[in-house]
C-alpha cells in the first residue's frame, strides 16, 4: 500500500459513503473518505478515497491511495498510488506514482524531478564527447593534410631532381 511495508496509516477524519461536502475540506492526520467532496481536500497525513469516493476539486496531501473518482489535480509530497478502481481527471504532482493496470488515468505527472540540471548535465556529458571526437578528427585531418604536404614536397623534389638532371 503507501509508504513502507507494514506502515501503519492512523486514520484520523472518516467521511462515509453517504456523507456529502460542499465546500472545501481541510484536516490535520489522515483521513479516508467513501463519500463525495465538492472542493479541494487538504489533508497533512495521508488520504485514502474508497472506490465509492469522488472528489470534485484538488488534492493537497503529504501521501493519496485512490480507489474512487477524482475530478481534479493531485499533489503529494512523497507517494501518489492509483488502485484498479481509481478514475483521475487531472494532473498530478508527487515524487513517487503507481498505478494499477485497471486504474484510468487522463491527465500529466510531474515527478518532482529537475529535469533541467539532468538536461544540463547531459549536454556538457555530450559536448564533451563531441569536442573530444572532433579534436581528434581534427588531428586526424591535420596528420592527413601533413601527409599530403609530405608527399607534394616529395613530388615537387622528384619532379625538381628530374628537371635538373
């Protein structure tokens, strides 16, 4: 389930399957729902919404297992984990995710990762390489051209020599 194995999730707010809250809804500790939410949900522990929970605003929590339908966005601070009966229509943001293979899922994930120093470091990585093999090559080319200068000289010598004699 969330987090470490054999983690134990206190359960602080319980929302049933009738129950129904129109507005948002904010909690410290965690908290499982079964029923609907119309607004955004900030929980600091852990959310869990039952596969008969919806949703219908943001997610805010430090940890989410969905089992219901979420018509919203979703950012976790560690774990993002959809069950095969999770429906999510948003966007989500955590550092980790899984996701059933039943689970539907329409919308992008953002890992938490700097995309852009690992781009960084690729592209000096690569632009190292690159100066390195074309430093060669150029060495390469100039040995050739100096080759060939050789053997101009060498030709021009002959060619003199002959002329000569």
């Amino acid at each position: 389930m969330l987090g470490k194995k054999n983690e134990e999730v206190r359960i602080s707010t319980l929302l049933g399957q009738e129950a129904e809250i129109n507005g948002d809804f904010n909690t410290s500790g965690s908290a499982r729902m079964d029923g609907t939410v119309n607004g955004n949900v900030t929980v600091s522990g852990t959310l869990i919404l039952g596969a008969g929970g919806c949703i219908n605003g943001n997610i805010e929590a430090d940890a989410v297992l969905i089992g219901g339908e979420v018509l919203g966005n979703i950012m976790t601070k560690t774990k993002a984990e959809l069950t095969g009966t999770a429906r999510v229509f948003g966007d989500i943001i955590t550092s980790v995710i899984v996701i059933d293979e039943h689970a539907v899922f329409q919308g992008k994930c953002d890992m938490h990762q700097d995309v852009n120093d690992k781009r960084a470091r690729n592209n000096a990585a690569k632009a190292a390489r690159a100066s390195r093999k074309s430093a060669k090559a150029a060495i390469a080319e100039a040995l050739k051209d100096v080759e060939e200068g050789r053997s101009e000289i060498q030709t021009d010598q002959q060619t003199a020599s002959q002329n000569v004699g």
